[in-house]
C-alpha cells in the first residue's frame, strides 16, 4: 500500500505531494474515459446521478453526471474500475431528479460554498473552479436509453443562465456515436462543448485484449471519423500494464496509424490525450505504466501524425 502523502494519480506514478493536495486523490477522476463516475465522493453530496471531482484531463473541478447508474456497458476493458461482480444499482437516469442534483452542484460550485467543505478547504481556488459538466457514468453513457432527455434538459438549463457558461463534455467509449438518441443529443451541443472519445489500440488483436469489446475495431474508428468531421474531438488513450508488459511498440506503430487514418480520413482531433491505469483496479493483471513509456508514445504521436499530445 502506497503511503497516502505519496500518492498522486495524475502523472501515473507516485511522487510527494504538496501539503494541500493531500486530500484530492479522493477526489481525483479515475484515468478513463467512461468509468469516471466510479469512487466519486458519493458521501459529499449524497446525490445518486451527479458528483463533483478534481479532474487531471479537465484541469480543475469538473462536475459529472452519471448517466449508467446500472454500470452498463458494452466493453469490458481490462483496467476498468467499476467492480461489476458486484451487484449494479440498478437504477434508471431519472432525467428530472439529475437536473435538480445538477442546478444544486453548479449552484455549490460557482458560489465559491463547496470551498466551505472540508475536503475542498484547503484547495488552491482555481482548482475549485468549474471546468466543465461531464457527461459520463458507472458504464458507457451514450448506451443512456435518455441520452437525448438528458442532454436537452442540462441544454436547458444552462440556457435559463442562471450560471455562468459551462461547458459540456461527452466521456464515450465511442461505440454509441452512431445510435439515434445519441446524434439528436449531440445535435443540442454547442460549439464550446466537446467529445472525448476513447482510442485504446491500433490492432484488433489489442483491441479485444484490452477493451473486451461486443463490437469490432472498425466499428470504433467509423463512429469517431463520423463525429469528428463535423466537430473537434479529443482522443482519449489508456495504456496500461498488461501481466506485466506494456503494449509492444508494434502495437503503437498500428495505434499511431489508426490516428493517421482518421486525419486522412478528414477527422479533426483537437488533442490526444495519454495515460495509464492508475488506481487500484479490480483487475490485478493490469498496472501502472511508466511515465517514460507514456511519453514515448506521445512523441511518436506528436512526430508521426503532427497532433496535440499530451501526457497525464
Ligand atoms: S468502456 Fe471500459 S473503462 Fe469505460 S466503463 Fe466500459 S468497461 Fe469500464
């Protein structure tokens, strides 16, 4: 077990920590994509659909709403850290209650209150401020049979502007780009909000290795390049240690590739974003990556394909 003071989960490895920061793994986001919302601090605001984290990727305070209570999902990646042996909560996104939680966080958050909070006191306070509404869940959300419900009434209520703007982010593993709920709630985002898609591997051998998909590669990469011409996305790629080894450097030759192929392919990715698992996960075949290693592959992606990369 990692002393507490030496943990940080934003770089991929241990190192000290300032004093004030001490507190904020607890609140930190888990390093993927769609399993944002699990070890949310449901006991600091004993809400079912909406928590508040500190976010590496969204540089500060990030509030998320989890749109898979139930844990659904259509992957079953080896680093994820929902527990799903456990039973799911199964409990269906109530739209209304969501937005109720949702108009509480952001009223919490922009009126500078949540510093009052304990675990937030002693954060400097840029890291307190809102950085985005995060679109994510227990699972993947765009499988959120409301997902077009959900994102017209948090539309909504940003347009009533009772808080400041915000922005909206979409944590998706992709595979529900191309579902009808799914396009007519992305059809209601605005210019500012944004996709994170998750990209993992170049090889469809990797691929079902490491995402244990119910869908093919190809399927992936087709949803991505669909989206991506009409607006900017960020790539989101987790690497992690698989029994021991990282992915071979062949694996990141075809991974470079598939983000060449979606430039050809006319996709505006505004930023690759790469990391590792970085918590304790379910899984114990899986780990932590070095730093270096995740490095090396934001070179080669930098170098390869002349896109925005950066290490988390
Ligand atoms: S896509 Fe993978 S990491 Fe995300 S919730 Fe599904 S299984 Fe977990």
């Amino acid at each position: 077990m990692v002393p507490p003071e030496l943990r940080i989960s934003t770089q991929g490895k241990y190192m000290p920590l300032p004093a004030f920061i001490h507190d904020l793994d607890a609140f930190m986001e888990p390093q993927d994509a769609c399993s944002a919302a699990c070890r949310r601090p449901r006991e600091f605001s004993r809400n079912r659909f909406v928590y508040t984290v500190i976010s590496a990727r969204s540089r500060g305070l990030s509030i998320g709403v989890n749109l898979n209570p139930d844990a659904q999902c259509n992957f079953n990646c080896v680093y994820c850290e929902v527990d799903r042996r456990k039973p799911a909560e199964a409990r269906a996104l109530n739209v209304s209650v969501m937005i109720g939680e949702l108009r509480q966080a952001l009223a919490l958050v922009c009126s500078g209150q949540i510093r009052s909070h304990p675990r937030f006191a002693h954060l400097p306070p840029d890291l307190t401020e809102l950085r985005q509404v995060t679109l994510s869940g227990d699972g993947e959300p765009t499988l959120c049979p409301q997902f077009a419900e959900a994102v017209r009434a948090i539309v909504q209520l940003r347009a009533l502007q009772d808080f400041p703007d915000f922005k909206l982010a979409l944590l998706t593993n992709a595979t529900g780009l191309d579902l009808k709920q799914v396009e007519q709630g992305l059809e209601l985002f605005g210019p500012g909000d944004e996709i994170w898609a998750k990209l993992d591997a170049g090889s469809p051998d990797y691929f079902e290795r490491v995402n244990l998909p119910d869908c093919s590669l190809a399927k992936v990469m087709g949803n991505i390049l669909q989206v991506a011409r009409n607006r900017p996305v960020v790539i989101q790629s987790l690497f992690p240690r698989l029994d021991g080894e990282g992915p071979s450097a062949e694996e990141i030759e075809r991974y470079v590739g598939r983000l060449q192929e979606l430039r050809a392919g006319g996709a505006m990715i505004s930023l690759v974003q790469i990391y590792s698992a970085t918590r304790p996960m379910t899984n114990p075949r899986c780990g932590h990556l070095p730093l270096k290693s995740l490095y090396r592959i934001a070179r080669l992606v930098k170098q390869q394909t002349g896109l925005k990369a950066e290490v988390f």
